[in-house]
C-alpha cells in the first residue's frame, strides 16, 4: 500500500504543478494584453483629446472660463472580440473669482477579460502672467481598480480554486500637470500618475505600471472673422517605449462646426467633426482608420463624445478661439 500511496501523493504533486503553471499563465495572459494593448502605452487614449484636454491634464480644469460636462465612448477595432472599449464621463468648472479651478473624471476600460476603472479628482489654479498669458497648475489624486473576469476562462482553470476566483486590485496615485495659455496659444505638460507601481508580485512576470508624460501644444490662426485653424502635436513618452506623436489640425466654421484629421505614429489615422447645438450642447465624432497589420482584421474604430456647457466665468471670454465649441 506504500508504494501506491507515494504514487498518489506523486500524481497529486504533478497536478498542483501543473495548476500552478497555468494559474501563471492564466495571469500572465491578463497582465500582458491589459498593460500593452499598444506598445508601451497602457493608459487608455483619445483622439477628441484636442476639444477636451482635461482627460489629460488636470491643470486644464477651469482655464475654459466655463464649466463643462462631457461623455466619450470609443469603439476600438471593431469586429474582433475582445477587443478594446473605453468610456469616459467628467466634470470641470472653474470656481469663484480667484482662478481656482476643479475636476472629477472617471473611465472605464475594458480589453478581453480584463476592466479597468480609473477616477480622478483634480484642481487648479490660474495666475496671470502677462495682460496675454496665463499659467495653470493644476493637481490630482488618481485611483485604478484593475478586474479580471475569468468566466470566459474557465476551461483553462480550476474553478474551485480560490486563488484563481477573483482578480481585483486598487492602486492610488497623484499626478499634475501646467499649462501656459493664451486665447491664440497653449502648451501643457502632464504626468498623470507620479508613482509606479507593480502589477504583479510574480518573479517570473515583473510588469510595473509605468509613468506616462505628455507635453502638447498648439496655435490658432484666424483666417477671418467666421473661419479659424488650429494645428496642434501631442508627444507621449513612455520607459522603454518609442515616442508617440499625435499630429492635428482642426477648422472651425462659424463658432458652429469643427472638422479636422488626426495622425498617430505607428497606429492610424482618425477624421474628426463637432457640431454645437444651440450654444450649450457639442457633438463630437471621429473615425480612426489603423495603419498596423490590424487593419487587415478591422476598418472600424469609432469614438463619439457629448459635452454641455453650463455657467460663465468672470475673467475669459467664453468665445475665446483656444476652445473653438
């Protein structure tokens, strides 16, 4: 009977090896699609950036003299499961007369089997420079709540496993940002989150959630009295990532109607418009066409935002061309 006990205890050592590996690579699998959906850059972005760069910077809070309420949905390679979607509802409003600003944004993300949710709550304050320019500091404190449904999964895993029956965690961080403006110019820096922090606690998968830093910029130049155009670049910096660069140029026609083109190094084309209905309610969509081998499976990406202007400041014009709607 010995021998065939040690046989048994043999046997259940190889299961739980082998449980063990594939809990491994059931993580590894999460882990890896969710922080490098794109090479390198794991915070979720937008091309409808260029009409509301709060989602970036928190020290873009309050500078727009009016307060604003927006909602972003994008549809990403649509056509292909799984794939990435991204949700994005915000505040942002200046408050009283003394150029302080704040902001609440969360967003939602989901790849595969993996959600993300990231909140934060930001302020700001504005001092004048110059009777033309403007600085804005701007401060931010950020929660992520990353989770893995495994249901889709379960042919790969014990489901009785404890271990394995929920993947859920919380990591808090600040970021800030500044922002030098004008009604005609604008340049920003922002870093999101100040701390990294590991995703996991695997020696065999050291996967940190990295650093983003954005520094973006931009002109506006008044054709004539009903026409505008507005150029901007927006360079993203990641560790041990190539630098990305969005490229825009946007033409707004009568204080009504935005339409533009959007270039990203290394990913895709997107054609933008925005139209302001009455004068509270804008309606934004682009269209992304992906340059990568990913085109082959899927034509469409699709972003659509919603935003409404509510209140009026006491220091900018409302109608001030760095905003156009």
């Amino acid at each position: 009977m010995w021998p065939v006990n040690l046989q048994n205890m043999n046997m259940k050592s190889i299961n739980n090896q082998q449980k063990s590996f594939m809990k491994q690579v059931i993580i590894f699998i999460l882990l890896l699609t969710g922080s490098l959906r794109v090479f390198g850059q794991q915070d979720p972005m937008y091309n409808q950036y260029i009409f509301n760069s709060f989602t970036i910077n928190s020290a873009e809070a309050g500078t727009r003299n009016i307060g604003t309420v927006s909602f972003l949905h994008r549809w990403q390679w649509l056509g292909i499961k799984g794939s990435p979607a991204t949700s994005s509802f915000g505040i942002e409003t200046p408050i009283g007369h003394k150029g302080w600003g704040a902001g609440i944004n969360v967003v939602s993300d989901r790849l595969g089997p993996e959600q993300n949710q990231t909140f934060n709550i930001a302020g700001s304050y504005q001092v004048r420079l110059t009777d033309t320019y403007r600085l804005s500091a701007g401060l931010s404190f950020v929660g992520n709540m990353r989770r893995a449904s495994l249901d889709d999964l379960r042919n790969l895993y014990d489901v009785d496993d404890p271990d394995m029956a929920q993947i859920n965690t919380f990591n808090p961080n600040v970021g800030g940002g500044l922002l030098l403006y004008s009604s005609k110019n604008f340049l920003g820096i922002s870093l999101p989150r100040f701390r990294e922090y590991k995703l996991t606690e695997m020696d065999m998968l050291p996967l940190n959630q990295l650093r983003h830093l954005f520094v973006y910029g931009g002109h506006i130049f008044a054709v004539n009295e009903n026409l505008w155009f507005k150029p901007s670049v927006l360079f993203k910096f990641v560790n041990g990532a190539p630098t990305e660069i969005d490229l825009n140029a946007v033409v707004h026609l009568r204080k009504i109607v935005d339409v533009g083109v959007n270039y990203r190094t290394g990913d895709g084309i997107g054609l933008l418009a925005g139209l302001k209905l009455r004068d509270q309610f804008i309606l934004n969509y682009v269209y992304e066409f992906p340059l990568t081998d990913i085109r082959f499976g899927s034509l469409k990406t699709h972003e659509i935002g919603v935003r409404y202007l509510f209140g009026k400041g006491p220091d900018h014009s409302v109608d001030s061309p760095r905003f156009f709607n």
